[in-house]
C-alpha cells in the first residue's frame, strides 16, 4: 500500500443523463456520475459552473434519466457540451454551448407527467423528480473546479422500459437492467455474472 494523490476518486457508478429547464422553457440535458438514492430521495452532486446548477435553482425539477450501456457513445456525445452561453472560462478550452443538446446527440424528447422538463425516450428508465434543498459542497479540490452543490431531490415517478420490469409486479429485474457505469473517466457496463443478492432482495 502506498498513499497516492488521484485527480479524481470515481471509482465507478452509473450515469444519468438529467433534464433541467432552461429558462425559454426549453430542456437541457446534462450527464453526471455523482448521484445515489435512499428510498425514492436522490442526492446529485452538481459542479456550479454547469448549466445544470443554474436551471435547478431556478426551477426545482428534473428527471434523472438512465441510460443503457449501449448508449455510452450517445452520452459521449453530450460530454464536451454546456447550456452555457458563454462557455465559462475554465471550460472553454473542451467545450462549445449548445442550446438544443436533444438533436446534438440524436435523441428524442417524451414529455413528462408531473414536471415540466421533458425526458429522454431512448434511456429504459427515467425518474420525474422534484428539488427538496440545494447545499453548498465544500472541499480544495472541489473549489479548484469552480465549487459544487448537492442537489437533494424527491422522486414523484419513475417510469421503466418493459423490457426490465418483471412481468406482473412493479420491480425491476436486476439480471436484465444493468447501468451504464463510469469508472475513472471510461464506460463500463457492469460484468454480467451475479455474485449473490442480500437477505432481503
Ligand atoms: C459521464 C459523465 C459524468 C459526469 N458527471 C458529472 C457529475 O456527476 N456532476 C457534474 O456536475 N458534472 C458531471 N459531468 C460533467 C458535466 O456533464 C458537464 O459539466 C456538462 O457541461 C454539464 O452540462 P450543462 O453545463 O449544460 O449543465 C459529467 C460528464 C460526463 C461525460
């Protein structure tokens, strides 16, 4: 063992692709890595610089979109992209605005049943969602990234793909969803042999 000083500590969790509303009234999508759920409550840590940030403070709505592993490369698409108009500085080297993130990547907005952001058709889950409180996350490391804030969220409705609910019930079937994971900057999708589920699954 060795102490070391890694950039980033991402040791692999799923992505989501949110919805926010831009002030037009139009949808913004941002990908993200940085969020988890206890019961249908969901922290996302968002950096301050995104338009992301802006839109959830000004309207506390969002849907947290799901993709599929096999849509890494539509998610890749998005990565070098900001509502932002202009580019803050940090960024502007890796990234260019962009007002209508849905046709930059070739995806198709649904509209949603309890907010005003639409969602993302082609993600087999998305969760309507509805900001309980934003706090400030502090941290050096963070504030050499322009500061970021946890956004606690509520989940009012989760909408899934057929495909990966178990027929008759309202679970989801762990052998066939499966998250698109980010790990230290690359895409993976989990391995597909189970290890064992808990006492209570
Ligand atoms: C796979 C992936 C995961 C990301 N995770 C996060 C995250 O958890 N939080 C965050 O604020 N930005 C994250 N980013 C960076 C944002 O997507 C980026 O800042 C983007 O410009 C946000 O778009 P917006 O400015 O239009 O909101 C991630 C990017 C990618 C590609």
């Amino acid at each position: 063992m060795r102490s070391i000083e890694p950039k980033i500590l991402y040791f692999g969790t799923p992505v989501a692709i949110v919805s926010t509303l831009n002030e037009d009234g139009s949808t913004n999508l941002s990908p993200i890595s940085s969020f988890w759920t206890l019961g249908w409550t969901m922290t996302l840590g968002v950096l301050k610089d995104a338009k992301m940030a802006e839109n959830l403070e000004r309207h506390g709505e969002c849907v947290v979109n799901l993709p599929s592993p096999v849509m890494w490369e539509v998610v890749e698409k998005l990565a070098p992209l900001t509502g932002k108009d202009p580019v803050p500085e940090e960024k502007t080297k890796q990234f260019r605005t962009e007002k209508d993130k849905f046709a930059a990547a070739g995806l198709t907005r649904v509209g949603s049943e309890v907010v005003r952001p639409v969602r993302v058709r082609e993600c087999p889950i998305q969760m309507e969602a509805k900001v309980i409180s934003m706090h400030e996350l502090g941290g050096q490391k963070i504030a050499v990234l322009g500061g970021g804030l946890a956004a606690v969220v509520e989940v009012l409705k989760v909408h899934a793909d057929e495909e990966f609910i178990v027929d008759g019930t309202d679970h989801l079937a762990p052998d066939k969803w499966s998250p698109l994971v980010y790990n230290f900057r690359h895409y993976y999708s989990l391995a597909d042999k189970e290890l064992g589920k808990t006492f209570r699954a």
